[in-house]
C-alpha cells in the first residue's frame, strides 16, 4: 500500500468546503496536508486566491506527490506561478459548486453590469488544467457540461468547443464524504430520542442565501399557518452579512412558533435540533448534493424535496416514496399532509441507505482514485 502525500488546495475554507476537507485529512490512508485561506470573499478568492496558495506553496520545503483542489481555485493561475515545482505533479480539481450552472442572483452587481462570466471560465479553465475533474454528484457532472457550450459559445471566436470532450473524459463522480459517524454518536445522547413538543416541529438547516430560495419555505409556512395548522420552527445554517430580508420577517411573523433562530456552532447542539425536528421543506433552487439534507435525514427527519437537482440521485424516490414534490402547490399540499398527521413524520429510518456517503466508505475510494493519477 503506497503512502502518498497530498496537498488539498482550498482558498474558501468555510462551511461544508472547510467540514469536507478536514474529512478527507482525518480518513485517508495518505498524509495529505490542507493549505487554505479564510472562507469569504468568495469571488475575491476566486481572483486572488491561487496567488496567495502559491505563495504558500513555495514556502514549503518538499513537494506533494499529488495535489487535489476545489472549484474555487483559479487552478491555471496557481500552476502558471509554481510551474518550477509543479509541472510533474498530477492535478485533481473537485467541484462543490461550478459558476457556470449555478444560479446566479438577479441583483448581484456582476449580473448587472455583464461582468459574471469571468467566475465560470475560471471554472472551465481550470478543469482543462487538470488530470481529473471530480464532481461530487452524476447531476453536477451531467450540469456542468450541459452548460459548458452555452458559455463558450458566449465569446466572438476561437471557442475551442472541442475542449468539452476532452474535459468529459477525465471527468468522474465522487460523492461527498461525510462524518456520520459523529451524527450516531450524538444521537445516543437522551436529550436527542424525542423533540417532546405536542406540534410537529418544521427545520431550515440551509444557509441563509438567495440560492436555497428561502421565499418559498417561510411562503410555504405562512399558508399552513393562515390555514390554522399547528407547528414550530427551527432555523439553523450559517448566515452572513447580506441576508434575505425574508429571514428578519419570518423571525417576527412566525416569533411564538420558534424554538431556535440562528447558526449554532456547536456540532452537538446542532445534532440534538435535527434530532429534535420533524419535517424538512427543501425549496432550494439550486443544490449539487445536498450535505445539510442528508445530515437531517440521517437524523430521522422526513424531508420534502423538489424532484430536480441533485436529490432523486442522492435519496432516490423509491426508497423515500412520500418525499417529491413537483410545484409549489404540491409541496404546500404534502407539507399540510405531513403537519396534520405527525405520525407519518416520525417513522424515517434511512441508515443504513445513506451510510454509503460516510467517510469510512468514502476514503478508500477516494485514495485509491487519486493513486491511480501517478
């Protein structure tokens, strides 16, 4: 069994980027080594980012048998800086998110001076530069080179569109890795078997951004609640400076209904809210695997999902039969059915189905991916 020595390049080193890396570091076999920056600025780190990691690069003595980096690298710019040192080294670069089908805001100040495309040719770039591109779902992967022509078709000339195949065959599927086995842990806590509250309990774990669409969850909460349904209301997940103001008139309109509103940034009292919860309304409009969902389902929670993106591929339908929804009625319609009979939302056990994406299954596959790229 070879031992190789990995550095993971992350400049956005936050949120799930942050909980997926020290992942890897802590289940691989090999020695791998994070070297990160501050998990804000997003597109500052997308410019600048590759300059300051290579700067710590070269610091170091001794060079990485393979170096592995995320999507929010401008990996071009990185190897154009320590090519003395890299130019034999393979390359993976793994996609959390891409700039190029993901959905940007209506109102972002890029969009609205035609100043976006810059992030997703970043993307497509730098997945050119690699020796593997790794999606961390089959709907990323499919979303990603689906979009790629549209991009490229963007620019006058010289678009180079026989590139997407060369970018297709070196691209593969590599679910998240995730630590589960914290969640078990937590969840034999006693404090975790039972919510203990008589209304069925509703959860927000997402972040607190345009992109997981929170319009329609709290719009969603306010028909159940002009319909005179019982239910309280747990809202977790990260928030940041810039926050939809639907969130502050959700705190007041649904005030006697909330048992927790904020971030929580202790991983046990995180667990005890999702093993506290109920029902999970997904209105997300855009997710390429859904870290935050398979957590709370993990937990017992019955979730509602849209049947798009990447949730059919990650909780397929046919194991979770009582969980898509088509439109927004549709999920009103479901989410009434789930409120008013509890007793449907208290019997998910999906363990063992979802034990697949634990770091213990997922490591090993993930070391002997990268040590096939020497």
């Amino acid at each position: 069994m070879n031992i190789m020595r990995i550095f993971l390049m992350e400049p956005y080193f936050t949120g799930s980027h942050r909980t997926w890396a020290e992942g890897y570091k802590q289940h691989s076999r090999h020695d791998v080594e994070i070297l990160s920056l501050e998990g804000r600025y997003w597109k500052w780190r997308m410019h600048g980012g590759a300059v300051s990691l290579a700067k710590s690069y070269m610091e170091h003595d001794s060079n990485p048998d393979l170096i592995i980096a995320t999507d929010m690298l401008d990996l071009t710019t990185f190897l154009s800086l320590t090519r003395e040192r890299t130019a034999q080294i393979p390359v993976a670069v793994y996609f959390h998110e891409n700039q190029i089908s993901y959905p940007w805001s209506a109102g972002d100040r890029d969009i609205l001076h035609k100043r976006d495309k810059h992030y997703g040719f970043i993307n497509y770039v730098s997945a050119l530069a690699a020796n593997a591109v790794l999606f961390n779902s089959s709907y990323h992967r499919e979303s990603f080179l689906y979009e790629l022509p549209r991009l490229l078709k963007h620019f006058p000339d010289f678009r180079e569109l026989f590139n997407i195949k060369a970018i297709e065959t070196k691209s593969f599927v590599m679910h998240l890795g995730m630590d589960l086995s914290t969640l078990d842990a937590y969840r034999s806590d006693p404090e975790s078997q039972s919510n203990g509250y008589k209304a069925p309990v509703i959860l927000w774990n997402n972040r607190w951004e345009y992109d997981k669409n929170p319009d329609d969850f709290f719009k969603a909460l306010d028909i159940i609640s002009e319909k005179g349904f019982d239910f309280q209301l747990v809202v977790l997940g990260e928030n940041f400076r810039l926050r939809p103001d639907v969130f502050d008139r959700a705190q007041e309109k649904h005030k006697s209904r909330i048992l927790q509103f904020g971030y929580v940034e202790i991983r046990k009292e995180y667990v005890n809210w999702l093993c506290s919860s109920d029902i999970l309304p997904v209105t997300s409009n855009q997710d390429f695997f859904g870290m935050s969902v398979v957590e709370a389902v993990y937990c017992g929670i019955h979730p509602l999902l849209p049947r798009r993106l990447s949730y059919p591929e990650i909780l397929p339908p046919e194991k979770f039969p009582l969980n898509y929804y088509d439109s927004f009625e549709n999920l009103v319609e479901k989410l009434t059915e789930l409120v008013s009979n509890p007793k449907l939302v208290r019997n998910i056990d999906s363990k063992e189905h979802l034990k697949k994406f634990s770091w213990e299954t997922k490591a090993p596959e993930y070391d002997d991916f990268l040590e096939s790229l020497l």
